[in-house]
C-alpha cells in the first residue's frame, strides 16, 4: 500500500533538518528529536529509575508497572538505535505503551554503546540485565515465571541475542520475544530486496547501515556470528514464541520476514505482523500515525496474551 501520508510528513521534516556531521552530533540529534516529538497519553501505575548490574559497570534502567495488583509478568526491552544512540528517554512512551496494553511489568535497560563498546559489550549486558531482572523479579513486583524480552531494532537483535544465550547457556525460561524491525543479516549485502528498495527516502538508510555496522562491529567476521546475523544460526530450534513486526517502507524488512519464516522452520510457534505504509521507527511514531499506533496495540496484545 501507499506509504502512510502522516509517515510521509515525518520523513519531509527529516529531510529538512541539518544532517549531522559526526557521531555525537547524531546522538545529540536523536535525543532532541524524540524530546520534541509528541508521545501518547497512556497511564501506567509508577516508574521507577534504578541500576541494574552489568559485566563492566551498573547499567540505568527504568521499571514500569501497570496498573492493578502485582506480581505482574515481566518484559525486559532494549531499545534501538543502531548501537550507537538512543537512550530510556527516546523509548519512554513505547515502554508505557507495552507496559499498560500487555499488563506486564517492563524493565528498560540502558546498554553500553559503540564504537565506545563494540561487539559483544552491548550483548554481554543485554543478557546481564536479563539474568538479573529472573533473579530479582520479586523485588521488582513481578513474576519470574512469566518473562519476556522485546525491543525495536538494535534492541530486537539485542533481545534475540538473549534468547539464543538463555537457551545454550541455560538461562531462565523465557515465554515471549517481540521483536520489532529486527536486523538479523548483517551480511545480508544483496540477499534482500528491501535494503535496496528502501535503502533511501525512509527514515533509516543504506549509508546508515553501513555506518552503524562498522561502529558496532570491531571485527568484520563478527557479521557471521549467531548473535549478530540470527538468520544465518545454525540453530534456531527450543527458542520462545515470537512476534516478529516488520515495516513496508523499512530496508530491514525482508531479513526480519525470512527470521519469521527460519523460526517457524525451526519449529517456534511464530507470528509476522507487517506494517503496510510504515517506515523504520513507527513504534515511536503513535502519537503521530494511527496506523502505528494499531500496530503497537496489536504487538501489546500479543504479549500479554503469551504472559498471561
């Protein structure tokens, strides 16, 4: 379908704003972006910001509580950015949104970024965070029989790292993975059509990607490794339920498709949402586009059916 005539708006205002020359120009770019964007109203019960334990240092994160009484399933998210930016602020509004529609408890944690901490360092306090929060669930108001892990972009492959360690490394039992415009091919170069039909115009580009590979990945041939590019694992079988959202307008969009169709070959119970009209990003759009809105609706529902 057309793209969405609201995204479409969105993408003529990016196209206008100055294009930053360096790393820490972009990092500053995306805070004040996502500071001025506007967000849903959605009530949650409380947040709280706390640290949680990381292999290198304590890593920020907020818990959100839904409303009602606990103790409440758990969602660990991890937000995108390509590594290299964003922080709990640009993905407050997704996590209260997650958070009220599933009814579950979310935990947003903070992970070191690159090029400052490369490859595996993000991945390493990804499933410290996860490790930590099974162990404290209690304390956190929350069930640790009833886990989950999401995130959108840099924090689905974040997610999906997760799930492939708790499986071979005999972490907690996990009930749940969303999985939001996944990047699961880094080495993907001609594989998918989407990274040329959409790899300019839309928000997240080509370049970009080229960009935050090379910022996050030290080494080439870590392109290949399982926690990097899933779609190439060997191994994909006994991994948690998945709901994987992908957008029309997205260069990430076939390689997160072809993971929904490797995890139902894998035998994991796995549903595809598609975002016809949408662009890489829409989940931090809803105040913006209905449309995005209905899809993130629709992931929360998901969730809090398999947390239930």
């Amino acid at each position: 379908m057309p793209l969405d005539p609201l995204l479409k708006e969105v993408l003529l205002q990016f196209a206008a704003a100055p294009r930053p020359g360096n790393l820490e120009e972009l990092r500053a770019a995306a805070l004040a972006n996502s500071a001025r964007a506007p967000r849903r109203s959605v009530p949650v019960a409380s947040t709280r910001d706390l640290t949680v334990p990381g292999p290198a240092s304590d890593l920020p994160a907020r818990l959100y509580l839904p409303e009602g009484t606990g103790p409440f399933p758990l969602t660990v998210f991890f937000h995108g950015g390509g590594f290299v930016a964003y922080s709990l602020e640009t993905h407050d509004g997704l996590c209260r949104e997650l958070c009220a529609a599933a009814r579950t408890a979310v935990l947003s944690v903070d992970y070191r970024l690159a090029p400052e901490h490369r490859f595996p360092a993000p991945v390493d306090d990804a499933y410290a965070a996860l490790l930590w929060a099974a162990a404290h669930a209690a304390e956190l108001g929350a069930d640790p029989e009833r886990l989950a892990v999401a995130g959108d972009s840099a924090g689905a492959s974040l997610s999906i790292a997760c799930t492939l360690r708790a499986r071979d490394e005999g972490g907690p039992r996990l009930r749940a993975q969303l999985l939001i415009y996944p990047p699961t091919d880094f080495g993907a170069g001609e594989r998918h059509p989407s990274r040329r039909e959409n790899g300019e115009g839309y928000f997240l580009t080509e370049e970009q990607m080229r960009f935050f590979g090379a910022m996050y990945l030290g080494d080439p041939g870590h392109a290949a490794h399982p926690h990097v590019s899933p779609l190439t694992a060997a191994a994909l079988h006994d991994l948690p339920p998945a709901l994987i959202l992908t957008a029309e307008f997205d260069p990430l969009r076939d390689e997160g498709a072809a993971y929904a169709g490797a995890l139902t070959a894998a035998g994991v119970r796995t549903e595809h949402l598609p975002g016809p009209g949408m662009i890489h990003g829409f989940a931090n759009m809803t105040a913006l586009s209905p449309a995005a809105a209905a899809l993130v609706d629709r992931a929360a529902e998901w969730l809090g059916r398999e947390l239930a």
